[in-house]
C-alpha cells in the first residue's frame, strides 16, 4: 500500500483511512485534519511548522509537558529490558510492583490494594465490575444499582458510557443502561435556584440524592461515582460544602464511592488528589492521564480494604479474579509511570501549581465583564469560561450556532488547543507551564475571544 501514499498529502491520507473520535466525519472530508508533528514544553508544532500552545494538555493528560527526556529514557530502558510482561496467574515484574506500592504511598485515604488497567474508562470499568462482585460476595446480590450525574465523564466503555451523562455518548448506541441511576450535575451557576447560595445548593442536591436512594431502595444502591471536578462536562468545580454533605447521605445508606480521578489526580487542582482539595472519603479511586503523563497508556483501581478483603475471598472461593487485561500494567507503560511520579515529587509540582495556578484562575477572571462570557470558572490549573447570548439572564446561544466551537477554531488559528463542552470553553496546560506561557496563552485566548466577539455581535 506504500505506493499509494506517495505525492499525497498526509491530509489527503487520512481523510481516506480515519475514522476518528469525537469528530463529525462529514465535516472532516472538507476541514481535514490537524496533523500535529512534534512538541515541546507546553507546545505542539503541525506538520508546517507552526507552534501551538496546548491549553488542554492534549486531552487533560500531559502534565510533564512535551520532549520529558527522562520519561524517554524510562520508557526505552524498560522497553530493552523487559517489553512485555503481565500479571496474570501469580506472574509479577518489577515495575508494576515499583508503581503499586508509590500509589498506595501517595493515595490521599487508606488504601489496600491497585489493580492496574490500561485506560481511564478500563479503570471504571473494573471499578463497576468489581463492586458488583463485591455484593456477590457479601451476599448482597440486590445492591448493585450505580448513581453518575448529569454531565459525568467515566468513559466510552460499553458499561462505562452509562456512567457518562452526556447524549453524545448515548445517542444511537441504544445506552444509557437504565441501571444506572442519574444525580443532578452540581454547577450553581445553572441548576441552582435564585438566591439559592452554594451551601444551600449542595444541601438540596444531597436531599435529593437521599431522596433518590430511598426511593429506588438503599438495598439495592452499591455505589456513587464522581470527578471531583468533572471536567469533560465543562470543568464544573462543586459547590462550598457538596461533598461533606454527599458523603454524609453515602455514609448513611451504605453506598460506596468512586472518586474518579482520571483528570483530577496527581495535582491538577492544586492538590496531589481532588479527593484531598475537596474533602472526599472514597473507597475506590481511578486514575490515568497524569499517572504517566500520557506518555504512554495506563491507568489504575485503588481499592480500599473494604472492597479488597470480600473480592479476596470471592475469588479464593471460585478459584481466580476472572478480570484483567493483556496490557494491563503493562511494563513499559508501569515504568514510565513510575518515573512520572518520581519527577512530580522531585520537582516538586504541587508547589509550582501553587505558585502558577492563580495566574491562570485571575487570568481567566480577567475575562469575567467581557459581554459573552457567562462564567468563568476553575480551581489550579483547570478552568474553563462560558459563553452566553445575554449576561443578565443566562440565557445560552443557539447551539446550531456553535459559539464554542467557533472560538476553539479561532483560538487554534491564534496559536492556541482549547476544547469546547457546548459554549463553554476549557483549559488544563501542562502542570510545568510557567507564568509567561500563562500570559501567553491568556493573550492568545483574548484575540480568539475578540474575533468571535465581532462575528456574534
Ligand atoms: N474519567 C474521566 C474523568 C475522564 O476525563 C476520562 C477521559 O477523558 C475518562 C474517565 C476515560 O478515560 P479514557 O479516555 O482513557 O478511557
């Protein structure tokens, strides 16, 4: 097929051989793709050579930034050494013990035990799947049903899309799983009432979830699953005192939680966890993304004992855990991991959020009058601004008129990757961005916010 390529553009390519996500394949055959070739620092660089700010860290995952060298060389270390090895029937390598033992080190409540996956929605996947059969196991066989929320970002598994609570992710593949039950999506600034405050907010949305729980049964409702931020839903940070008084009504009935911290972990909201910025009390906790940076693809379960002791003793009785995946914990992907870790704690990136993170928060505030935005809103370094046809009232543009999309596609032509959720745009920088490319970025976003301005009004 090599002949076929040759005096066609990589464009012309892959407009014939990709079917890629998230993406309207109709409109693709006339934009084409961007065709990214390189990056460094906290920029990409398309295959003209023109430079890219990355406000979304690719896909909220690459914290270290482009060109990490020693990420490089972990990764080529291993890959001499060991390429592949798996865990299954008592097999074990030493990088995947390496990165257990640093997460239970680093988890943010007590945890037993990590069972390594290979993506953020394998992680949720196996946190359903195993809360299932931890019922099984306490003979709790009626206590299965699952609570996600409005907006919810879990994952695109068959199981996990039913987490997610956006229609892109249902529409046409006959989902969601009406087993999974739907929680109100925390953002005051569009779902409370007038006048309510943040406090009296959360304490609503708790009695709703009790109400939610009673009238479905406690008994037969294992588990609640949150992002402590969710972020693909439009980085929806909760509101003052949503999770004590959650977890209040968890703790109450005897429902698990699930924090998932595909997007939050390893300090994006300033913290190492969204757990500890947010005062969760979880017994399970995903995470991926940051746990290698992105580099390569690895995600994984952190399991409190609770959930740990009768899953032990389920699979002693039938003979094995029947779960796990060829690449799970994959070597290379482990030992990238770990490096990954080891670089978050020697540089200390915690602090460097700390110093950086309200530039981008006041930067992002700084836009706060402008007449189209509606909200901005954010914690560390992920935040994100809304767009509105009227200030006063909120009330939101046509979606047909795509206003988001319209200003992520000015952004990018201004030298800047932003993502948009409906009309409200995100950002998520590499955690090593420094105030000068915060000011840049913000500066980028501001000719794109100014362009879009002239078109709308
Ligand atoms: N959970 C959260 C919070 C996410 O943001 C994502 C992906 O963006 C996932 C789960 C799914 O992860 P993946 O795309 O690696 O399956």
């Amino acid at each position: 097929m090599s002949s076929l390529s040759h005096n066609r553009t990589l464009s012309e390519r892959d407009r014939d051989a990709v079917l890629h996500p998230y993406t309207n394949p109709i409109r693709h055959q006339e934009t084409g793709p961007l065709v990214i070739s390189r990056g460094e620092g906290v920029r990409v660089f398309d295959d003209s050579g023109k430079d890219y700010i990355e406000g979304l860290a690719g896909l909220w995952c690459t914290a270290l930034g482009w060109g990490e060298e020693r990420l490089v060389a972990a990764a080529s270390e291993q890959m001499r050494r060991l390429p592949f090895y798996h865990l299954f029937g008592h097999k074990a390598h030493d990088p995947a013990i390496e990165l257990c033992e640093r997460l239970l080190a680093l988890a943010p409540v007590p945890m037993s035990k990590v069972f390594l996956t290979g993506s953020g929605s394998e992680a949720n996947d196996t946190a359903l799947k195993l809360i299932r059969y931890r019922a099984n196991a306490l003979g709790q066989p009626q206590k299965k049903k699952v609570i996600a929320r409005d907006r919810a970002y879990h994952g695109v598994t068959l199981a996990t899309s039913s987490l997610t609570g956006l229609a892109v992710n249902h529409r046409s593949f006959d989902l969601p799983d009406p087993a999974v039950l739907r929680a109100a999506c925390p953002h005051h600034y569009r779902n409370a009432r007038p006048g309510e405050s943040e406090e009296d907010f959360s304490t609503r949305l708790a009695a709703e979830l009790e109400a939610l729980i009673l009238a479905e049964g406690p008994d037969t409702v294992a588990a609640f699953f949150a992002e402590p931020v969710m972020g693909a839903g439009g980085v929806i940070v909760p509101p003052a005192g949503y999770f004590a008084k959650i977890q209040a009504v968890l703790d109450k009935y005897d429902v698990l939680l699930v924090a998932d911290e595909v997007i939050c972990g390893f300090g994006r909201t300033g913290k190492m966890f969204g757990t500890e910025t947010f005062g969760l009390r979880p017994d399970i906790i995903t995470v991926a993304k940051g746990l290698s940076s992105g580099y390569l693809p690895i995600s994984a379960v952190l399991l409190s004992e609770k959930m740990v002791a009768p899953i032990v003793a389920e699979a002693g009785r039938i003979g094995t855990l029947g779960h796990g995946f060829t690449y799970g914990g994959h070597p290379v992907s482990a030992a990238v991991a770990v490096e990954t870790l080891k670089i978050y704690a020697e540089r200390d990136i915690l602090a460097h959020v700390g110093r950086v993170g309200p530039r981008l928060q006041d930067g992002l505030r700084g836009f706060a009058n402008h007449p189209l935005v509606g909200e901005v809103r954010g914690v560390g370094l992920i935040g994100a601004v809304e767009l509105v046809a009227d200030k006063a009232t909120k009330a939101a543009f046509d979606p047909a008129r795509g206003v988001g999309a319209a200003l992520v596609a000015r952004a990018q032509q201004h030298g800047l990757i932003l993502r948009a959720m409906g009309d409200a745009v995100a950002f998520a920088p590499p955690l090593v961005i420094s105030e000068d490319e915060i000011a840049e970025m913000l500066t980028r976003f501001a000719r794109a916010l100014a362009d879009v301005t002239a078109e709308v009004i």
